[in-house]
C-alpha cells in the first residue's frame, strides 16, 4: 500500500512545489515594481518639498526686504539674508534630483532665470537702502519687475509641482496594481496549495491507519517492558532493603561478640597484669614491660569499643540520637583535625530512622575524612513537626554531583537508606565549591503512614 501511496505523493509534493515557486516568483515581481514605484514616489515628494521651500524662502526674502526697507533697521534684514544662503542649495538640490529627467531641467532653469532676477531686485532696493538713496529704492519697489518675477516663479514652481504629482500619481498607480497583481497571484497559488494539501491528506490518512496499528503494537510492547521493569524494580529495593537488614543484623551480632568474648579477655588479661605487677614489685624492668603491656591492653580495649560502636553505637539507644551525633562529630573532629560545627535539634524520630540518621552522618564524615579535604564541616538537624530534615555540609573541593550518582556506591546507599525510610536525599556539589547532603524525614507519627503509602 505505501508503494502505491508514493506516485500520487510525490505529484502532491511536485505541485506543492510549483505553487511554493510561482509565490515566489509573485512576490519577488511585486516587490521590484513596489519599489521603483517608492522610489519614483521617494523623489516625487522630495521634489515637491524642495520647490515649495525655494518659493517660501523667497517670499521670506522679499519680507525682509520690506521689512528693511520700511524701518531701516538690520533685524529686519535677517530673514532675507537666511532666504538668500538656502536658495543656493534648494537649486542644486533640484538639478540633482532632475538630473535624468529633460523636461523638468528646462522647466527648472527657467525658473532659476527667474529666481535670479527677482533676488537681484531685492538686493539693488537693499543696497538703494543702505546708501541712503530714497528715491532710487523707492523707484525701483514702484516697478512691477519683482512683481512679475514672483508670478513668473509662482507659475513656474506650480507647473514643476503639477509633473511631480503625476509622478507620485503614476507611483501609486503602480503600487496599487502590483498589489492587485499579487493578490490574483496569492489566490491562485493557495487553491494549488489545497489541492497538494488535499492530496498529501488522502496519502497521510491511510499511513496514519498503518502507524497507528504500528503505534498500538510498540504500546502493549512498552507497557509489558514497564511492566517488568517496576516489578524489578521493587524486587531490587527489596532486595536492597533486606541486605541493610541483614547488615545491620549482623553488626550488632558481631559488636555483641566483641563485646562479649573479645571484652572478657582483654579485661581478663589486665587483670593478669595487674596480679604480676603485685607480685614483681621489685624487678623495675619487669613493672616496666608489664605497664608497656598494660598500655597495649588499654588501647585494644579502646580500639574495640571503637569498633563496637561504629558497628552498632550503643550511644544511640542509651543517650539518644542528639548526644551520639555530637560524639561521633567529636570524635571525627580529634582524628581528622576537621572542625566540626553542630547546631542539633531534639526530633521525634522511631528507632530505624534515627539509625539512619546516624549511618548518614557517619558515612557523610567518612568522605569528608577521605575526599573532601576540608578545614569545616557542619551537622545541622532541623525539627519543623511533621518531619525533619538532617544537613552535613564541607567547604571542601566538591565534585561533579552528576558523575557521582552513578560511580559512588556509598551516596547511593545513603539515597536508598532514607528513601526506605519514606525521606528523600539531595546531594549539592560542585567542583571548588564544597558538598552539601540534605536528607528529609517523616516524624514519628508520620513514619509509619509514609512507609505504608511507599509500600503501596
């Protein structure tokens, strides 16, 4: 069926094509003959704006003329003298707008001939004026030469205005049948435009049966995959949350051992010590290696209590979570030389999420310890009622939080730890800039309802 579909689109796409070059053929013609018309319109309002400027300024000549002439004073000669300065240009403007044009140059010199003479008449009465010579100035203002001279520029200026308006009427002309040209142009080529389009519908109608069928098929594929992929996926946060259980299980299994066995001997041991020191009072150098001995027994009792709580901290069920968290900041903060800033608020918080807190803020110092080079860290746990929200912060190097999540077993531990426990865990960090962990938990009373809710 699509073999056959594609003769009968590819003449849809022929004519779609047709129709997209006439349109551009259209507009290109409408748009050359639009603008020869502007341009011819362009000029024809510049022309009527020059000529109507030279004929003010010379009827502003010809006032200050009278002005002068009546009173005598130099004021009233200024807007002759302006008049005269722009007449000068407003003529070479003109012959330059005139210069491919014939008729209008011929029309334009008699008209300078003419603005020539009547500017000469104002002067010869100006200077009449100056010299004081009354009855030449006044002879020549009783003349009808300036008279006749305006007329002349009146009637010469009027009949250049008159051609320029026909230009600027033969423009617009142009526009509007360039614009009636695209107009039939644009109405014939959007009907070849529905036609391709009915076409290229027809075509796509019946590909769109066959990939929607396609659709459907990839659908019911995609659900199954998702299908197995979140039963998997639950099957592993099972998983995951038994071998935590499973861990924790068997720290405490191993801490009681060490508390129980190893604990009797090494007390069982000093206490041998401490009988052959009683007796070996007076062989200095045998008190000497038995107190070298009792100081190893010392340090091994330590380095088991040591290891008896960071396998299960017996500070947490017997001080509570505020006062094993300032411990083990404090203890951090002697073996690393890191200072520790703490700012704990009391949270009401089930046994399992307060062991999550503390394996957070344990795991979050070991990398600190490790990677972070540091100088400050800070533990922050906030109480806001209906949950909490626990922060470790550093001002170390950072790292590219992306790349972590997926290299970094222990952060997606932690992120597993607290969303088993129904919180959430952001990481902050960026290279230079320190590392931020904020982990959100539900309070006691809502624990179990999140549990329930993330279950379901």
């Amino acid at each position: 069926m699509r073999w056959l579909a594609f003769p009968k689109m590819a003449a849809g796409l022929a004519l779609a094509m047709l129709a997209a070059l006439t349109l551009v053929g259209i507009n290109e013609a409408g748009y050359r003959q639009s603008s020869e018309a502007l341009t011819e319109v362009a000029e024809a309002q510049r022309v009527r704006l020059a000529l109507n400027m030279l004929v003010q300024n010379i009827v502003d000549a010809e006032t200050g003329q009278r002005g002068y002439l009546l009173t005598g004073e130099a004021r009233y000669r200024e807007p002759y003298d302006v008049a005269v300065k722009q007449v000068d240009g407003q003529l070479a403007a003109l012959q330059a707008l005139y210069a491919n044009r014939p008729a209008e140059s011929s029309r334009l010199a008699e008209l300078a001939k003419h603005v020539s003479r009547k500017l000469a008449e104002i002067d010869m009465s100006v200077r009449l004026r100056q010299e004081g010579n009354d009855d030449a100035w006044k002879f020549v203002i009783t003349t009808d030469v300036g008279r006749e001279e305006m007329e002349a520029i009146r009637q010469q200026a009027g009949e250049l205005i008159a051609m320029s308006n026909e230009a600027l009427m033969r423009g617009q002309a142009q526009i509007a049948k360039s614009l009636q040209f695209a107009r039939i142009g644009i109405a014939l080529v959007a009907l070849a435009g529905l036609v391709a389009f009915y076409l290229y519908l027809r075509q796509t109608h019946a590909l769109r049966s066959v990939g929607e069928r396609q659709q459907q098929a990839l659908q019911r594929e995609r659900n199954a995959l998702e299908d197995e992929v979140r039963e998997r996926t639950a099957t592993l946060a099972e998983l995951a949350t038994h071998l935590q259980d499973v861990r924790e299980s068997e720290r405490g299994f191993l801490a009681r051992e060490l508390h129980d066995e190893l604990g009797s001997l090494l007390t069982a041991a000093k206490l041998d010590v401490a009988r052959l020191k009683s007796r070996l009072a007076d062989s200095p150098d045998a008190i000497s290696r038995l107190q070298h001995l009792n100081d190893l027994l010392n340090s091994g009792i330590a380095l088991k209590r040591r290891i008896i709580e960071d396998l299960r901290p017996s500070s947490l069920a017997n001080l509570g979570l505020i006062a094993s968290l300032e411990i083990l900041g404090r203890e951090f903060a002697e073996r690393s030389g890191v200072e520790i800033e703490m700012l704990l608020e009391q949270v009401e918080l089930d046994e399992a999420n307060q062991l999550t807190v503390y394996r957070m803020v344990q795991e979050s110092l070991t990398n600190i310890g490790k990677y972070a080079q540091a100088t400050e860290a800070s533990i922050v746990m906030k109480n806001y009622g209906n949950h909490a929200v626990v922060e470790v912060s550093d001002n170390g190097k950072g790292f590219e939080a992306r790349a972590a999540r997926v290299a970094s077993h222990g952060l997606a531990g932690m992120r597993h730890r607290v969303e088993a426990a129904g919180g959430k865990l952001s990481i902050s960090s960026a290279p230079g800039k320190g590392t931020r962990l904020s982990a959100t938990l539900p309070a006691a009373a809502n624990n179990s309802a999140a549990l329930a809710n993330q279950s379901v």
